[in-house]
C-alpha cells in the first residue's frame, strides 16, 4: 500500500510538473502573440482621403490645369473598392500629371511602404513616387514604384523610403501619369513600420 500511495504521489507530481510546463510554453506564446498585434496595430495609413472616398480632391493638389487635352476627376464608375477613385486622362505625349499629397507631420527615423491599385487603358506611363524635401525645398531622396504601360487590370503597385535624414522637413506622395492614356488610382496607403536595430537598408527602394 506505501509502495503504491508513493507511487501515486509521484505520478501526481509529475503530471502536475507537465501541466505547469505547458502553461508556461502557452503564456509565452499569448506573449508573443499580443506582441505581434501590437505591432500591427502600430502601422496605420498617415495618408488624409487616401482612396477618395470623401468624393472630391480634399488634401490633394494637381501640378496642371485641366483643358481640353488633359484632365483629372474623381470617378464614381470605374474604382477598385468604395465608391470613388482618381482618374487622370491626357491625349497629348507630352503631358506629365501628378495629383499629390504634402506631408508635413509624419513618423521620424521610419521606413515608409507605399501600397496602391492602379488601373491603366493605353497608357505611356503611370506609376506612383514619393518625394523627400528639405525645409529649403531641396529633394533628398525619391523612390517610385514600378510603372504599367498600355492597358492593365487593376495592380498593386508598391515602394518604400526612410526618414532618417535630420534635414527632411516634408514629403511627398505623387500620382503619375506620363504621356497618353488613362489610369485609375484608388487605395493608396503609406504606412510607417520600425526599423529594426542594427538594419543597413538604403535609403529608398532599389528596382
């Protein structure tokens, strides 16, 4: 009978072992989780009306004039979610039209990840860039991402900066469309993410 109470005791004792153990391993795992969350919780898109769903231009300026041979609108038919994106037209090889979003209030020492949909019909060239600016308007650094030509269903298009540089004072997130077509530019997202310590990547995105 004492052979047995002990072994009995034993065996509790070592089942209760294992059941400390695994609730070690699974709070552990709660951690790592909460703190994966919280990192996603941290990204947020700094941009104001970023898939103009406000229905008009409101903090987005153009570098043209509308006429007869280019234009920009907000379009209620062709988008590729909510109800409204951005279309440039232009008929002339000519032309370069940006529509653009200044920031001057953003994350410092941050990788910025710029994220689109883009729709193009008979394109020359349409892409998205972001710009670095110094209080004296010089530009520190540029990255675009790649460019659609011709005629294309709606694509993701993405690119990416770092704000390290003590002189940055602005940016700018720019809608391209250069030479002829017509393009759509709908869910623009930039997103600041931490560098992680120690990292060596460059300034701006590589092709």
């Amino acid at each position: 009978m004492k052979r047995n109470r002990k072994f009995l005791i034993g065996l509790s004792l070592f089942a209760l072992a294992i059941i400390l153990l695994v609730a070690f391993l699974f709070s552990g795992r709660k951690d790592e989780t909460k703190e994966a969350i919280e990192e996603v919780d941290y990204t947020y898109n700094i941009l104001k009306n970023s898939d103009f769903e406000e229905g008009n231009f409101n903090y987005w300026k153009k570098n043209f004039l509308d006429h007869n041979e280019n234009f920009s609108l907000i379009d209620d038919i062709v988008k590729f979610e909510g109800d409204y994106s951005l279309n440039l037209t232009s008929e002339l090889d000519t032309n370069y039209l940006t529509v653009y979003q200044t920031l001057s209030y953003f994350p410092k020492d941050k990788k910025l990840i710029l994220n689109a949909k883009v729709r193009t019909e008979g394109v020359s060239a349409a892409f998205l860039s972001i710009k670095l600016f110094s209080g004296k308007d010089s530009l520190l650094a540029m990255a675009a991402t790649d460019t659609l030509k011709g005629t294309s269903d709606w694509t993701h298009l993405t690119t990416w900066v770092r704000t390290i540089n003590p002189e940055l004072s602005y940016i700018k997130v720019e809608c391209n469309l250069k030479g002829k077509g017509r393009v759509w530019f709908d869910k623009i997202e930039l997103y600041p993410v931490e560098i992680p310590s120690g990292s060596i990547l460059p300034i701006t995105r590589q092709k």
